[in-house]
C-alpha cells in the first residue's frame, strides 16, 4: 500500500489528459456546474452520486481537471485487469463485511492513506452510496466516507474539511454520445460536526449523513416514487417543454436536466389521488417513446410543437456535413485510416457480455480507449519510420480530431432517425 495516493506517477501524469479527452469524446456533452463552490487550496471529499460504474470517477475527473484519489468497493478489484486499471487511476479498494470479516482490518491502512492523501491537498471522492444504482434515486448512504472525514479532520486540527455534494445525470447509462450533467453543490464543513463526533461518534456519523443525504438530493434529479419510478421519470420528461418555457430557460442539457428536477420537487407535495392521473400519463408517454423507438431524452428535447424548427435545424447540418465530405472526398480515406476505431461498433461486445448493465459503459469506453491508444502509437511509429516526423504528427492530429468530430456525426445521424420517428411514424400521446 502506498504512503499517499498522491504520490507522484510518471505514467498517471502523462496518461490523464489523454483519458480526460477521451472521455470528452465518449460523451455528446459535458456540462459541469457548481465548480465555484469547491473549496480553494482546501482539504475537501468529493460525494458524487453512484450511477454509472467507472464512469463516474472518468466524468469527475474530467469536471475536475486535476488530480483526484478515489475509494471503491473491493470486489471490482478481484479481476487483475480490473485492479491494474483501477489503481492506475488511484482508486483504491474498501472492504465490507460481505468481502469477508477478515479483510475489515485492512480498512485502517486504506483509510490511513486517503487521510495522507487529504493532508497533502489532494481531493478524495468517495460513492457514498456505496453501490452503483441504474435509476435516479439517491441510495442510503455508507458510513465509511463519514468516519474517514471525521478522523481526517481531528488530524488537521484547525484547518478545515470540507464534504462536497456532486450530482451526475446522464441521458443514457449504456450507449455513448450521450450528454451528462456533474452538478458541484454547497461545501459541508466537517467542522461543525467534531465536538460531537469526539463525545459520541456513531451519533456523529447519522448527522452527517442525514445533512449529506438532502444536500445530495439537492444537486440531482431525485425521482420519488419507487413502485412508479419509470412512469414519474417518464412524466418529467413530459413536462420537460412546457417547464422551459414557463421558466423562461434554454432548451439546453442543463435547461432540461433543471426541468426534470422542479417536476419531480413539485410532484412531491401532491396528494396521493392526484398523482395517480401523473402517473397515467407518465406511462402513456413512455409507451409512445417505445412505439415510436425514441428514447424519452429526445423527446423532452425535441418536442413535436418543434417539429418544423427541429428538422430545419438538421437539414442544414447535414448539409454542411454533406458538403465538408464532397470537399475533402479525397482526405476521407486518410481520416479514416488516422483512427478507425471510431468507427467500430464496439458497444456490442460489452453488451453481449457483461451481464451489470451499469459496467458496458465503462468496459466499451476501456476497449475503445486502449485500441486507440495502442493504434495511434503504432500508426506513429509507422509514419515516423515511412516518413518524417512531421508528418506523422500531423497524421496523429488528424486521429484525435477523428476521435472527437467522427461522433458528432454519429450523433447528427442518430438525431436524423429520431427525429423521423418521432416526427412522421410516432403516435402523439394524451397530454
């Protein structure tokens, strides 16, 4: 175990903004709110929600633009790959009773070193929930982050810690190219917490908890109800267009993940009677969305009202798109060749073969990373040796373009067939 995960990695220093931007390249778009809250030069945990496996860390990371240690349950480390990958990123396991209570004692040392880590400045995220969940639904809470953060504080004495709240939404959980939204909240300071957590500490650790619990459902889409949770999701979706306009905001990924938080906040005061007709239009939408083969993000945003503005709008890119190809006619078969692993439909190899939905996303973010890393080296090299150098660093622009415009092409198309879909073949619902 290392002193500190903060010591310093040639090879993690030189690697992070390639997967930065790779995952910049996996995602439609990235928005990122909040970053003004995070403490400066301060220790601070980061306590992001837990939807998405390994791309969660991937996506705080590149919110972050920094260095970050992060803490993960222990049996995502039992395959070597899985554990070689994960420490690289300075993930480092935690033991629960079900991994055996053997294993419990080797927590100190773990927490030891994310205490070390915190000391010298660098942030500590940890999945308070402990699990990763596949709806938009905030998980009971593990105690381990609370301890750690309470230990961590009686070390600093009087230099404060700080937990921060992180929401993430992502439009789709498997498939790339989608949009997600990394919501920083308020810093909570670990401070107001110590004359407590020294007289009694368990007490200690439910109050943290509780105020962490609503300050994480604060900067998240919490949908409330359990048994109707698909047709509540759907029916945010519904209202998403009319909300916009009411509120005056941008038909934007953060606009609409707004939209669906204020419908589930005023859904939530309703009475029992009334959210029964909710609900029946919820699942009236959604059975629109799946007659019609239109995932429910791409309804909210293209609403059918906006059918002649929508189409327009991807008329003309596809021209521009159309005409870009007949001017560089030539040029596409070296843009092609400089990264074709863009072009490979990668996504169903994880899905025919990782049974947690939650986990294709980060299995085909790792196959498509790796093969591109290891291609475009040896298309360098290649290049270096057939060529100049020059030349061949020209040629590995080109391939990193690939990586981040070919998908927006990708997604153009998608949207286009859609967009028919909804538009031309799809029932309207009962609204």
């Amino acid at each position: 175990m290392k002193k500190s995960l903060a010591e310093f990695n040639l090879f993690y220093s030189l690697c992070l903004p390639l997967v930065e931007y790779g995952t910049w390249c996996h995602y439609r778009r990235v928005v990122v709110r909040g970053k003004d809250n995070l403490p400066e030069e301060i220790p601070y945990i980061l306590a992001p929600t837990h939807q998405n496996a390994m791309m969660d860390p991937l996506v705080v990371l590149m919110a972050l633009n920094r260095p970050v240690a992060f803490m993960a349950r222990a049996d995502i480390f039992r395959k070597p790959v899985a554990r070689f990958f994960l420490t690289w990123l300075r993930i480092s396991p935690v033991y629960r009773i079900r991994d055996g209570r053997d294993q419990l004692s080797r927590n100190e040392e773990v927490f030891g070193v994310a205490r070390r880590s915190l000391e010298q400045g660098i942030p500590l995220c940890l999945m308070a929930e402990g699990t990763h969940n596949d709806r938009h639904q905030l998980l009971p809470l593990v105690k381990g982050m609370f301890r750690i953060a309470g230990q961590t504080q009686r070390e600093l004495a009087g230099q404060p810690l700080y937990i921060v709240p992180v929401g993430l939404d992502y439009d789709h959980y498997e498939t790339p190219y989608h949009s997600v939204v990394v919501n920083f909240g308020k810093p909570i300071p670990v401070q107001q917490y110590m004359a407590e957590f020294d007289e009694n500490e368990p007490l200690a650790l439910n109050h943290m908890r509780a105020d962490l619990t609503v300050a994480m459902k604060g900067v998240m889409h919490q949908v409330n109800s359990d048994d109707h949770y698909d047709d509540e999701y759907a029916y945010c979706h519904l209202r998403t267009p009319q909300v916009l306009h009411e509120q005056g905001w941008r038909n934007s990924v953060w606009g609409r993940f707004m939209a669906r938080r204020k419908v589930s906040q005023q859904l939530a005061d309703l009475p029992p009677n009334e959210l029964e007709t909710i609900y029946q239009q919820g699942a009236e939408f959604r059975q629109a969305c799946d007659q019609s083969r239109v995932p429910l993000w791409f309804a909210s945003k293209c609403p059918r009202q906006a059918a002649a503005k929508w189409t327009l709008r991807w008329l003309g890119s596809s021209l521009g798109v159309l005409l870009c190809i007949v001017l560089c006619w030539d040029m596409l078969p070296l843009w092609v060749l400089s990264n074709p692993v863009v072009y490979l439909p990668t996504h169903f190899i994880p899905r025919a073969t990782v049974k947690d939905p939650q986990f294709r996303s980060s299995i085909n973010f790792a196959i498509r990373f790796g093969l591109s890393l290891v291609y475009m080296l040896l298309f360098f090299v290649v290049n270096v040796c057939l060529f100049n150098l020059w030349r061949a660093l020209v040629l590995l622009v080109v391939g990193l373009l690939s990586a981040w415009l070919t998908p927006k092409v990708f997604v153009l198309v998608r949207d286009m067939v859609y967009g028919y879909r909804w538009f031309v073949k799809g029932r309207k619902p009962n609204t």
